[in-house]
C-alpha cells in the first residue's frame, strides 16, 4: 500500500499545483503583477526565453516576499495564453538558482 502512495502522477500533479498555490499566496499582488507583467514583455520582444530573463525585468520596486511564486506566474501567464512550455532546457545563470536547469518558455504572443 505505501509503494502506491510513493508512485502515482496523478496524486504528483495534484501536490505540485497544491505547492504553487501556496507559494502564489505568499506573494503579493504587487509581485505578481510586476512578475507577470515582465512575462509579456519578455514575450513580446523574444520567441524563446527562460525565467532568468523574466527576472532582469521584474521592476525593483516589487519585493519578492516569495521567489518559488515565478511558478504561479508561469502558470497564469501560460493559462492566459501568451506563452507555451517547450521540452528544451537552460542552465540558469542566476546565483540564487545554483545554475539549475530551466525550462524554455515560448512566445504566443503575436509579433508585428
């Protein structure tokens, strides 16, 4: 019975976006707007990008009270309809990410 418990994408899944809620929570609002709000401007000027990119241009005024929350906002940004997982990945160069592989994110948006 234990090993079913251990093994099961359905229950994974489940954790996961119960752990990305919860971090979406302990952000604020001002974070995640000035975060998604740096998404799309990623997305608009990029066809391919990463988080790290994201972070260069979340402004400086918005404190990041919870950083796991660039999740939740990937999340929305995704849900919205302006960006699209990829299966290929990046190392980050951000120290904070200890060069932890990212993935690529596409751009939905559409360009002029």
């Amino acid at each position: 019975m234990m090993q079913q418990q251990l093994w099961d994408a359905h229950r994974a899944d489940e954790a996961k976006a119960r752990a990305i809620d919860r971090v979406e929570a302990g952000a604020s609002q001002q974070w995640r707007d000035a975060a998604l709000s740096a998404v799309w401007n990623v997305a608009a000027t990029r066809q391919t990008f990463t988080t790290d990119d994201v972070w260069v241009r979340i402004d400086d005024s918005a404190v990041v009270a919870e950083p796991r929350a660039m999740g939740a906002v990937m999340r929305k940004a995704r849900a919205e309809g302006y960006i699209q997982p990829t299966d290929e990945f990046r190392l980050s160069q951000r120290v904070a990410s200890h060069r932890r592989p990212l993935r690529v994110w596409e751009s939905k948006v559409i360009w002029i």
